[in-house]
C-alpha cells in the first residue's frame, strides 16, 4: 500500500490533470467554471490553480467584468500559459539526442538536436542532454516549472541496461515522473500516427542509422515484447557464420551490413573513399559502381529480413526510415525489390512499402504520443514510469525543477 503522502501525490496530480484538460478543451475560464466542469470544490480548485499559476502552468489573462451580471467583484479568468512547457521527449541515438517540448494543448514547443561523439557514454550523454534542455529554453522562451512528464527513448540493444538510472536522473533533475523505452519503437509509433492510411493495423518500421533497429504494430497496437525488445531488426543473422561480427556477439547481424557505419565501411574496404553520408551523397550523385554495389547489398539484406518478419506478421506498411534511405534511392529500391520476391507467393497480399515521413525527430514525437497516451495504437501498451523520489523544490536560479538540496548538476550519475 502507498505511504499517505504518495497516495496524496496522487490525488493532487489527478485533480491538476483535470484542470488542465478543461482549460485546453474550453478555453479561459473562470475557477467557478472550473470547479462546474471538473467536479471538484472551489476551495480545492482555487489551491490547485494558484499553485498551478505559481508554476507557471497557467495564466491570468484578464476578468468576466465584460458581460457579467449582477454585483461583486469580477471573477479572473485563467487560461494555459503557452510558454509553459509541459510534456518533455527525450531521445538519445548513438551519436545525438533529440529532445521535444510540448505544451497543455499538446502542441510541440520547442525541438532541438545536440551531438556527441558515438564513443560518448550516459556521463557524457545526459549533459549533453541537460545542456540542450536548457539552451531550448532559452532560445524558446519554454519554462519547465510544471512538467507533467517525461518520456525518454534510448538505444536498443546493448544500451539498455542504464535506462533505469537514466530514468532517476530525470526524475531527480526535473521532479516530474519518467517513462523509458526504445528510441526506434517510439520514431515508429510517430511514423505510424502519421501514416498516409486512414488507421494503421498492422505496421513494420525499421530505421537504418548508426544502428538497425524497428517497432512493430500488431492488430492496431503498438507491440513491446515479453521484455521489451521487440523489434530488433538488427540483430537478426542474414549472411551466416562467415559475415562480419556485431556488437551483439553475434556474425552476419543486418546491422553488420545496412547500418550507416557498416556501409561506409564496406566501401572504404572496397577503395572508395566514403567517411560521411555527405560523401556517400557524392558518390551516389555520380552513380559510383562500388557504391551502387554496396548499397544493393545492404538493400539486399534488410529485404530478406524484412520479408521474413512480412511472412509472419502480415503488415499492411513496412516503413524505411533513416537519413540514407533518402540519399541512397537504390538502397530503398532492393529492400522493395527483394520483399517483393520474398512474398511472391502472395503478391495481392503485398504490403505498401514507403520511405518514412519524418526525419530524425521521429523518436522524440513518438515519446511525446507516448505521454499523451490518446492513441488507440497504445491500448494496452505497458505505462511504468519512474516517479521522482523525495520532497521538490523549486529554485529561482534555474527553470527546472530539482530533488531538495541538490544542484541540477548534482542530480547527474
């Protein structure tokens, strides 16, 4: 059973959810209309919305004295204060973080995109991340003084186990509870939300960067796993006991072939000199033979694996998602190819087969759905955020909030 003072926590935060529910249905409102639409006494709603005006979740933004009837002194009209940012979406790649801000109406705020080297570990990865929250903030005008919550999405295989004290670390930092999950399923919820189809069923995503990983969406729900590591394109073995080692300890992993380091890899190994995806950009401009070759093969291999999971699942989209899926057409063009011969047994069962829509902010939008939780592709999906530990401050020196007696600094591991 939960101490009082949780189960009072509870409470406080249900009731301010509704208040801020009705105030980004309706509009300005006065705290008698308030208290009217959300069932709660105005004592109760008159305590919640100070403290809320305090945090700067809402505003005062002017009185009823136009068109009131009857005496007394006009009553203040509140209403979401737009600069207040009140959902967060944190997403760490191997070599970046994205982080997304949305505010009571659901809209996104704020987005932004800080880099650090891919042999950067969570001590260099969370300030780094801390470093953008605050520059957003800035840049933006966005407050976070009334954070509702906070998604965090980080990298699949390998780079799983710190997602617990990641998780602490923001709830400590920011006082505000925290939901962790894959990076690459929350970019495929966002693709999914947005899919061209009037409803999205059954979906397969799979993004090709600096990893290979993927989400799945099965009848009409976004799909975890027994421990949620559902989804892991990357890992599964296309070239046999003779391909290159990956990182899970295993040989001929797709990542080995189709990961964006593997490509470049493999054409340097082939006498090309291709270091970034701005010279493989060149080299496909020219229509490099070596290059061509290579980005067949990588196309070649997400296909087969890609088709294998096609004939299982029976999706109605696969989507491709990853910068070099746009620069490298042909790639794209043999992943089609090779899922057409895959499935040709049942060519008028074919899915559609599309680039993604959205570009590397995917990951944090998907957070940030996440967090709204309105989808019917997250009936069911498993919610266990963390929530923060110990009384919360606010301090006038910095806009976020933090665990008493500590520095934002200090909430780092």
């Amino acid at each position: 059973m939960s101490p009082p003072g949780g189960v009072h926590a509870l409470v406080r935060r249900s009731h301010e959810e509704r208040v801020l529910r009705v105030l980004r249905q309706r509009g300005a409102l006065s705290r008698g209309e308030i208290a009217a639409r959300v069932g709660l006494s105005r004592t109760t709603v008159s305590e919640i919305t100070s403290d809320l005006i305090a945090r700067g979740a809402i505003t005062i933004v002017g009185t009823d004295a136009v068109g009131r009837v009857g005496s007394g002194r006009p009553a203040e009209r509140l209403a979401l204060d737009p600069s207040s940012g009140q959902f967060m979406a944190v997403d760490f790649g191997h070599r970046r973080v994205n982080v997304a801000v949305a505010d009571a109406s659901h809209d996104v705020i704020a987005l932004g995109t800080s880099r650090y080297p891919e042999s950067a570990g969570w001590p260099e990865r969370i300030p780094a991340a801390f470093a953008l929250i605050k520059r957003l903030s800035v840049d933006k005008g966005v407050h976070y003084r009334a954070l509702q919550a906070i998604a965090v999405g980080v990298p699949g295989w390998g780079d799983r186990s710190p997602a617990d004290g990641v998780a602490e670390t923001f709830a400590e930092h920011f006082g505000a509870p925290v939901t962790v999950d894959n990076n690459v399923r929350f970019a495929g919820l966002a693709e999914a939300l947005r899919s061209p189809a009037d409803s999205v069923q059954n979906l397969i995503y799979v993004r090709l960067s600096d990893g290979v990983g993927g989400g799945v969406v099965v009848n009409g729900q976004l799909v975890r796993g027994a421990d949620g590591s559902a989804g892991e394109f990357g890992h599964i073995t296309v070239a046999g006991p003779d391909g290159e080692p990956c990182r899970c300890g295993k040989r001929g992993c797709v990542e080995t072939i189709a990961s964006v380091p593997a490509i470049l890899a493999r054409c340097r190994s082939l006498g090309v000199r291709v270091e970034t995806l701005d010279d493989l950009r060149a080299a496909v401009r020219i229509a490099e033979p070596t290059v061509d070759k290579v980005l067949r093969e990588a196309g070649a291999a997400v296909g087969r694996a890609l088709g294998a999971a096609a004939m299982m699942l029976n999706p109605s989209e696969i989507v491709l998602s990853g910068e070099i899926v746009h620069i490298a057409p042909m790639l794209f063009q043999q992943v089609v190819s090779t899922i057409t011969y895959e499935l040709s047994y049942r060519a008028e069962a074919a899915p559609v087969i599309r680039p993604a829509l959205l570009a590397d902010e995917g990951g944090a939008l998907g957070a940030i759905a996440v967090l709204f939780h309105e989808s019917p592709l997250l009936a069911g999906y498993p919610e266990d955020p963390v929530a923060p530990s110990g009384p919360i401050e606010r301090t006038k020196e910095h806009p976020m909030r933090t665990v008493a007696g500590t520095r934002p600094e200090e909430g780092l591991r």
